[in-house]
C-alpha cells in the first residue's frame, strides 16, 4: 500500500462497492425502473453513479487535504483529528444500527 496509484486505485474500488452496498444504490435504481425506458434508465443510472462518485470524491479530497493541512502543525493535532474522524465514523455506524434496529430511520431520513 505504498505505491500511490494502489492506494487511489483501492480507494476508487472501496468507494465504488460502498456505494453499490448501501441505500443510495436502491435509491438510484428505483427512479430508473419507473421509467419504463431502457435509454433514460441508463442514462438516469449513468448520471447518479457520475455525480454521487464526483460529489464523494470531492468532498473526500476537501477532507483529506483540511485534515492532511492541520495536522502537519502538530502531532498532537493530527492525533486528534484521526480519534474524531474515527469515533464520528463510529458513532454514525452505530447509530445507523440503533435506528434500523427501532425501526426509526425511514421516519428520520425519509
């Protein structure tokens, strides 16, 4: 995982299956089967995947490169913002399974 390009490459494919696996992938295919045209259903499908990959993308690099800009001050810092990142990753997860658990996240998220 030292090669730059490995470790774009295995980013893209992470990224790519997470957003097959989770509800945004429903969410994209359900629009494009009730158009009852196989030309839109593609091109619907095309556009989703394009700009939730660019948006993702984009809002990844922003916070990689603000992190990456803070944490070259200190090492305190950058310790602190990878706990953050890290336990805000965690406390999503585990509140996404509370919430589906209670049967509470569609009337949250709609």
């Amino acid at each position: 995982m030292d090669n730059p390009t490995t470790q774009k490459a295995t980013a893209l494919c992470v990224g790519i299956v997470h957003g097959i696996a989770g509800p945004g992938g429903i969410l994209g295919v359900l629009p494009a089967v009730g158009l009852h045209n196989w030309v839109k259903s593609v091109a619907y499908l095309g556009s989703f995947c394009f700009t939730s990959i660019l948006i993702m993308g984009l809002f990844a690099a922003f916070y990689g490169e603000a992190t990456a800009q803070l944490g070259k001050r200190s090492a305190f810092i950058a310790y602190v913002i990878a706990m953050f990142s890290s336990m805000l990753s965690v406390i999503v997860g585990v509140l996404w399974i509370v919430l589906v658990a209670l049967g509470k996240l569609q009337d949250i998220f709609g």
